[in-house]
C-alpha cells in the first residue's frame, strides 16, 4: 500500500537529515516548510521529498498543507525531532498492507536529551502514543494554535508495539521554554474564544486547581513517580501549563 510520510518543519536544518535518513520505507515524503530560513529545504529536496512552501500561523494548517499534498491512501506524519526505528518502519509497512482499520496508535519513546523517560507524560505536555497512522481524511486537525483537537472518523485499529523516537527537549533550560512557547499561543487561543463568546469563561480558582489535578495526573496516574525527579519535572510542567496561559491572556496585551 501507498504510504506518505507528511512531515511540518521550520528551520529543523539540525536534525532534519536524520529523521528523513529513516523514512526509507515511505512512497513519498511530504515536506511542509513553514516560514523556514534556513537549509531545510535544501536538506528535503536532497532526500526527494515533495515540498510545500508557506506560511501558517496554526498547527491544523500546517499538517492539513501536507496532507491535501500527500497522494496516500496511507499517511504517517512524523516530525523533525522523531526518529523511526526499523522494526516501526516494518510494522507501518505490515500495517497499511493488512489493515482494514482507517487508524492506528503509535507509542512513543520520549527523550530529554538522551535520557529515556517513559512515564509521566500527558496533559497536553508530551504524549505517550499519537495516531499516527491513519486513512487519508478521517484525520481533521482542528484550529487552535497549540495542541489542536482531532476529530477522527472510520474504526481504531490496533495499537503499534514498535515505539518511535522522540528527542523531545535537548535540557531542563528547553523544557522550560517550550512550556513558555505553549503558553503563550495557549493564552491568544484563550483570547480569541472570550472575544467570540463575549465573555471569559476561565476563572483564577479554576486554573489552580488544575496544577493540582494535572499533577496527580501526570506522577501518579501515569506513572511518573517511576522516572523519580524527572516525572516530578513533567508533572510540574504540566500543572503549570493553564496557569500561566491564562495568566498571559487576562495580564498581558496580545
């Protein structure tokens, strides 16, 4: 079967040899270069992917531009910082040969630096599996600008035993700014539903209890506890997260 690896990138010129290095298993590679400046095209086209130029202020723009590119039936998106193994790219291939499912979830191997940290993740700060694999169109991202919701359509298949690579966060130092990163498209996505529903619908008491709860969440339901003070970390990050976006939606101008 026809597989397209769709793949979003701004100035990935660092590492975007490697990941495409382990797409050998792909009919084609879709390339989406947003706003980029530097060789990552140069980078793709060595690789013979197929490249999508523009610019987009939202995720859901970015992945759908690769998407409506990709011939399919199969698309397998993947990013820059991700790594596919050779017994993933064997199970994708198995997959999308054998499936009669529309989608499919793979497990991800989270990395900060080399350090491998399996538990902890979620609550809209690091994600444990992804579908990653799917039909074309009964995946649709939605608007907001960080962390779009999906809407998913056709049957779930099995879940990929194979994990894929992730190099999420090189230090402690680029955890913190992705949280502030996160936040901050997080508090405009904020900003713009108050304006069209006329009213601001978060409250601060709301938001300090969900430090709380995404904590628990994060180290205990998920098992960070297990990764000692790097799950602490995680769940740290992760309870912060609605705190500080809203925050910078009531405090700061846009």
């Amino acid at each position: 079967m026809s597989i397209s690896v769709v793949m979003c990138v701004r100035n990935e010129e660092a590492q975007l040899a490697e990941c495409l290095g382990t797409l050998g298993f792909a009919s084609e590679i879709v390339v989406v270069l947003d706003r980029s400046t530097d060789k990552s095209k140069a980078i793709a086209v060595q690789f013979a992917a197929r490249i999508v130029e523009g610019a987009f202020e939202r995720e859901g723009e970015r992945r759908h531009a690769g998407i409506d590119a990709a011939a399919g039936p199969w698309i397998f998106e993947v990013d820059a910082d991700e790594r596919v193994t050779r017994e993933l790219a064997a199970e994708i291939v198995k997959t999308a040969a054998t499936s009669r499912a529309d989608r499919h979830l793979i497990p991800v191997d989270n990395f900060i630096g080399m350090h491998l940290v399996r538990y902890g993740w979620g609550a809209a700060f690091g994600k444990g599996a992804y579908v990653g694999l799917f039909r074309k169109g009964t995946k649709i991202w939605g608007n907001q600008r960080v962390h779009p919701k999906l809407v998913l359509s056709g049957t779930a298949g099995d879940r990929l035993q194979s994990p894929l690579k992730h190099y999420v966060d090189r230090n402690i130092s680029e955890m913190i700014a992705r949280l502030d990163r996160y936040s901050t498209l997080r508090a405009r996505d904020l900003r713009e539903a108050w304006r069209e529903n006329g009213e601001v619908s978060e409250t601060l008491g709301k938001n300090v209890a969900r430090i709380f709860g995404r904590f628990y969440k994060c180290f205990w339901r998920r098992k960070g506890y297990r990764e000692g003070k790097w799950g602490f970390l995680i769940a740290l990050m992760a309870g912060l997260f609605p705190i500080l976006s809203y925050l910078k939606a009531v405090l700061e101008d846009e």
